[in-house]
C-alpha cells in the first residue's frame, strides 16, 4: 500500500481530546489505503516542563541524560496515539526512535539523522499493522545512546521518515492551515498560499517565518519530498493547507511570494579595524567558535589601512559576541571601538519571480522610503532581499511591502 507521513505538533495533540481529533484524521487516511507512519511531538508545554526540570536538577547538565529526560514526552505522546487508534479499532503501535532505529549522531540535544532503514517498520505493516506512531525528535547515537535533535525536530523526523519510505506525501499538521505571505497578526490583508516552492519556504523559515523548521525544509528539498502544511483544527479538504513542492510544479507565481520578518536581530559593528588579508576570518572564526549565528555582513569602504566591519545576530547572543571580540582584542585583532545596537529588525521580500525580473530591490527601497524608515545593512541572494531597520518601523514596513507587491492578490 502506499505510504503517508502525518506529523502532529505539540498544539495538535495537547489534550487527550486533541489527541482523538488527530487519530481520527489518521483513520480517514487509512480508509483511503493508505499505510501511515504518524510522527508526533510532545504535548503542548511538556518539553518546556522537562527541560525546567533538568536545569533546576543539574544546573551543568550531562547532555546525554538531557536527552533521556527530555525526549520522554514524545513517548507519552506516541502511546497515547497508539492507544486510541486501537480504541478505533485501526491496528497500530508506537516507536520509539531507537526501536525503529532513527540512527543519529552523537551530538546530544542537537543531533543529526544519518539512516532511518525502513525494514523493522516495513515488516510490521506486512504483517498488517495499519498505523505506526512513532515519536518525533529523537533517534540513537552509535554509542547506543538517546539524541535528540533540537527544537523543531519532529518536523525534521516527519521529512526524514517521507524520505526513507518512498512517502506519498508528508503531511504537518499545526495550529495554523497554512503559510501566508505574511505573517496574519501583523497585516490582515496576510493570504494563505495554495503552493510554495521549497527554496522560498527554505528562505522564509530561515528569515524568521515559524510554520516549519528549517532543517526540515532543506531536507525535503533535497529528497523532493512534497510537504502539506495543515490545520488540525479545522475541516480538511484534497485541497486544503499549502503545498511546499519543486518550483516546476508551480504553473504561476507572484514575483514576490512573501514578506518575512524576525524581531530579535542586533547590529554590532568593529570600527577601524586593520584592512588586511585573514582579518575577517579572524573576527567570524572567533564569533563561530562562541556559538554566534552571524547573518548580514557589510565591510566599509577601506581608509588609509583601516575599515568598519558590521554584521547582524541575534539579540540573546549579543553578550557572547562581545565576550569574544574583547578576548581577541588586543592579541589577533586591534579595533578602536565595538559598537552595539539591539533595537533593530530584520525585512525580507522572498519569491522565486525575482529571478526573471528585475526592479524588485527598487521598489523595496522606494517603499521604506516614502515610509521614512531608513535602512541600516541590505543584503541579497537570487531570491531574496533583506534589510536591517529600526525595530519600531517593522510593522509598518511589512505592511508598506505587503500592499506594495500586492500579495493579497493571487497570480
């Protein structure tokens, strides 16, 4: 029989309740024919409480025992699942990553998946297991030890399953019926998009969007698994959710696809620091070294042997970024003075269009202007500009571009 992946997000099975609305869901798969490997995450709050309770327990946590702990709330989830669809007399089990095997790296609480071999899973259906729940976000190390794989990680889990098994489809099941142009609480003209292409999805998780994990993303991408973003709250059609697919199964789109966001960005910049070969790997080695996700990157232009160096990251690693530079300071770099500024917000337009059209980045900059918002650091790929503003105008900027592009109106 044909394979589906439903994946359900913590909101989606937070009660026990919730959890009878998913698994009916699943029985209107099975009916279809359809054998359906269901990966589920922990009820809504659970990881948060479990990872409270490690760090009030060990505030210098061993990682691996992290792991055991807080990878138990998709256990709990699984076999409730389990439970209730043989309740609806569908024959199902649950999983447990180590029992499927989920094979993964060794880097607890962040881990990679390397192999999902599909056979324990494959001879079970044979067998005439209908349904397998298998828990999200975790998997076994070489060393016979529990991982997990970051916030987000069932997602990840769902994408990889589709993969292994030759999956139809993959089908995520949130609390929102789908990925708008924008983000609905801040424009009310925000519309849901009947088909996304994986590299725009890929750049809008990335920029900020919170529908899918980007990890996620990049893997479907790359096995071209196609991806059905859905509510779990609302009455599903054939047609319902976005579907994220390949560019070529996308007859028509708007140059500009969606306008993204991300609040918490902060701009730090060295200033009069040597222009000389090595330097910059010297200041984004030591930043990589310390954990700091470093976005944008502007070098000014070069005076008298000396230049700026400005870049963007997030807001929660401003501290590590100026621990770092001020352990170099003095020994592998010399720089007149380190300059911080935590009130900015990253925009972004995103569509494949603007591959084949040029005038995009124009009217962007046009439209931040006759709003009087003034932009800090612009950077670019083939399929996205974004910018650094001040954080007070990023509403007002999303909105400006969102009616610019005219989003609200489908191709």
């Amino acid at each position: 029989m044909p394979v589906l992946v439903m994946k359900f997000g913590g909101t989606s099975v937070a009660t026990p309740d919730r959890i009878k609305r998913a698994a009916k869901r699943v029985g209107v798969e099975v009916a279809k024919g359809y054998d359906v490997i269901v990966i589920v995450s922990a009820m809504s709050g659970e990881t948060n409480k479990l990872v409270g309770y490690v760090e009030e327990t060990s505030p210098l946590f061993d990682a691996r025992e992290y792991d055991a702990v807080v990878s138990s709330g998709e256990n709990v989830t699984a076999g409730l699942m389990a439970l209730t669809l043989q309740e609806m007399d569908i024959p199902a089990r649950s999983w447990q990553g180590w029992q499927v095997p989920v094979m993964t790296t060794s880097a607890h609480s962040s881990a990679r998946i390397e192999d999902i071999p599909p056979d324990n899973i494959t001879a079970r259906f044979a067998q005439g297991m209908r349904v397998a729940v298998v828990a999200g976000f975790q998997g076994i190390s070489p060393e016979g030890r529990i991982t997990t794989l970051g916030r987000g990680g069932s997602d990840t889990t769902a994408v990889a399953f589709a993969a292994a098994f030759g999956a139809e489809r993959c089908d995520i099941y949130t609390d929102v019926d789908g990925v708008y142009t924008t983000d609905p609480r801040i424009c009310d003209k925000a519309r849901k998009l009947d088909r996304i292409a994986f590299e725009e999805m890929l750049e809008l998780a990335s920029l900020g969007a919170k529908v899918l994990q980007t990890r996620s993303v990049e893997l479907a991408m790359r096995y071209n698994v196609k991806l059905r973003v859905l509510s779990s709250f609302e009455e599903q059609s054939d047609e319902a959710g976005t579907l994220v697919c390949d560019e070529e199964e996308i007859m028509e789109s708007n140059v500009v696809s969606g306008v993204a966001y991300s609040r918490d960005e902060a701009k730090m910049t060295l200033l009069s620091v040597a222009d000389r070969p090595g330097i910059a790997s010297i200041i984004f080695g030591a930043l990589s070294d310390a954990g700091v996700n470093v976005d944008m990157i502007v070098q000014n232009i070069s005076e008298e042997g000396r230049t700026d160096m400005t870049f963007s990251l997030p807001t929660n690693q401003v501290a590590r970024a100026e621990r770092a530079m001020n352990d170099i300071r003095g020994k592998d770099l010399n720089f007149a003075e380190l300059v911080t500024d935590d009130n900015v917000c990253k925009v972004s337009v995103v569509g494949i269009g603007m591959r084949s059209q040029s005038g995009v980045a124009a009217k962007m900059f046009k439209v931040l202007s006759d709003e009087g918002i003034n932009i800090r650091v612009i950077t670019t790929s083939e399929i996205k500009i974004s910018v650094l503003i001040d954080r007070k105008y990023m509403e007002l900027a999303v909105q400006a571009l969102h009616d610019a592009f005219e989003l609200e109106k489908a191709a």
